[in-house]
C-alpha cells in the first residue's frame, strides 16, 4: 500500500502543528507507518485488528478532509484499492 500513488498523506502521522484541529476532530489517529509497526511488533491478535486500523485511515480522511480536496481524493482512491486488494487475498485464504 505505501507504494500506491494515492499513498503520501497517509504514511506518516498527521502533523499536528500542521493542522492542530485534527486531535479535536478525530479520536483514532492511524497511518501507514503507525499499522507497519504494528506488524512488525505482532501487536495484531488477527486480521479484523488489522483491516479495522487501515479502513479506520480511510474513515479520518473523510471525516477531517473534503471529498474534492487532494488528500479526499487519495483516501478515497487508496479505500478503493485497499477494499479490492484485501478481497483477492481474502478470496485466495477461504
């Protein structure tokens, strides 16, 4: 996922001295860095912890970004590549 073009507003943490609304406004921050370490440390007792924490990406995007802007664009564009992706591995697993 970290190499899909819709990828670099979410790899990182969102700067907060950036955008000092964001905690406010959201309640779970999550990035791709943040799900990669999680991995790493076997922090996931499953794979719903897992897909729960990138949809939940997806889900701030389009609570604290317009659907029209740049960064709406690549959640919205990254969701849909994640969903069909995760469904061909899924699919595969059954």
């Amino acid at each position: 996922m970290k190499l899909h073009e819709d990828a670099w507003p979410f790899l990182l943490p969102v700067n907060t001295k950036q955008f000092p609304t964001y905690k406010k406004i959201i309640k779970y921050p999550i990035d791709l860095s943040t799900i990669k370490k999680k991995v790493q440390d076997m922090v996931y007792k499953c794979r719903d912890e897992f897909v729960t924490d990138v949809r939940q990406i997806f889900n701030n995007c389009e609570v604290f970004n317009e659907d029209d802007s740049p960064v709406g664009k690549a959640g919205h564009g990254m969701r849909k590549f994640f969903e069909l992706r995760w469904k061909e591995l899924i699919d595969k697993n059954v």
